[in-house]
C-alpha cells in the first residue's frame, strides 16, 4: 500500500507542482489549501506525513502545527514546513511550532523528494547528522 502524504498549501501553482511530484514517485496524495482544513484532515485520515505550507488564510501553518502536534492522535505524523523566505527567524519559529523540518520555496525537486523519503522511512535530518 502507498505512502500518504498529505499537502496543505493554498498557492494553486505549489500545490500542482508537489502534488504531480509525489504522484510521479507512487505516493498517495490528499490535499487541504488552509491551515483548518489542513487541520480536519490530518485528524480524519492520519496521513503518513505533512508538507504544510506557513503562509495560509483562515489559520496559519504555525497554528496548524500547533494544534497537531498538541493532539495525541497526529503528534507523530512528521511536519514539514514550506515557507517562501529562507530566514534564521523563520526556521526557529517553524520548529518551536513542532515541525518536524523545514524547507524553502522555490522548492528543488531533487531534495523535496529524498526529504519525503527520508520523513517516511524514519530516517530524518537528525538522524543522518549524527552518521
Ligand atoms: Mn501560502
């Protein structure tokens, strides 16, 4: 059975370009383009991980993050905040919110991918550091 992954973005141009990438590596996609229903949707189909965008109307990223990561049902489901600017302040506000990692828009298609496999299969940033 396929990964799922689920995309919150609320920008229709990311949205295609993520959603066409992890659909041409065989994941299973499920969408939200706000932080609420980003929110709704993790709670109702606990997906296997979360690209969730930090920019969004009627509830931010952030505030997404913090309200999965406070609920004992997705607390575990990693977190990988998209953000527009690659600002220090940035990244430190994405993960005192809980996000799991972080990456940049423009995204690069060669690390968004191995990002996801490397969030799916357990085997995040931390881990490799430490090799
Ligand atoms: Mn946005």
């Amino acid at each position: 059975m396929s990964k799922v992954i689920q995309i919150v973005e609320d920008d229709p141009k990311s949205l295609k370009l993520i959603r066409d990438l992890l659909l041409s590596s065989g994941y299973t996609i499920i969408e939200a383009t706000d932080g609420r229903q980003g929110v709704e949707l993790a709670k109702a189909q606990k997906p296997d991980l979360i690209f969730m965008d930090i920019q969004m109307p009627v509830m931010d990223g952030l505030e997404a993050t913090k309200i999965l990561k406070a609920d004992g049902e997705t607390k575990d489901i990693p977190i990988i905040a998209l953000t527009a600017y690659a600002m220090k302040e940035d990244e430190a506000k994405v993960l005192q919110a809980g996000c799991d990692g972080y990456m940049t828009k423009p995204i690069d298609i060669k690390r968004f991918l191995k990002k996801a496999e490397e969030y799916l299969s357990g085997h995040t940033g931390h881990t490799l550091n430490e090799l």
